[in-house]
C-alpha cells in the first residue's frame, strides 16, 4: 500500500464499504468526502491501477457497466493499513 496514492487508498475504503459498487457509485461517494466533482480521467485510470496491482477485481454487471470488490490480497493490504495506522493514531 505505501506505494499508492491517497486517492487511491480512498478508492480502496469505498469499494471495501459497498457491495459490489459500479464506478458511478464509488464517483459519488468519493464527490462527497472531496467536496468537489471527480472526472472520469481521474477515477477509471485509478481504478484499473488497482485492478493491475491485484488489490481490486473488475467484473461486468451489463455492457455499460462494471463493478468492482477487493481480492484477497486488497483486503490483507487494507488491515495492514489499518493496524499501522492504529499504531500512531488512537482514537
């Protein structure tokens, strides 16, 4: 995970919290805690980085729309981040 973007690790959390979300859905989601409109050239290209690294799958609900669920791997990574964070943050 130290390799990604914090945009990135956002797109983690929110797809971790959802079941099965389509890109519109983690756009909205993500819109809301920005407080500002996130582009379709910012979003998919983050998304498919985390599909390439083995963290996200993306699968097909119809022809127009995908959707998107953490892998194994992405799960361990995320509560790996988690507990590191837990060490320096207690709230």
């Amino acid at each position: 995970m130290y390799d990604l973007t914090g945009f990135q690790r956002d797109l983690l959390y929110v797809i971790a919290g959802e079941e099965e979300p389509h890109g519109l859905a983690i756009k909205e989601e993500l819109e809301q805690y920005y407080e500002k409109e996130i582009h379709h050239g910012r979003l998919y290209p983050n998304l498919d980085t985390l599909v390439d690294k083995g963290l996200v799958e993306k699968g097909r609900r119809d022809r127009r729309t995908n959707f998107y669920t953490l892998t194994r791997r992405g799960r361990r990574e995320l509560e790996a981040r988690r507990e590191w964070e837990a060490q320096y943050v207690d709230l």
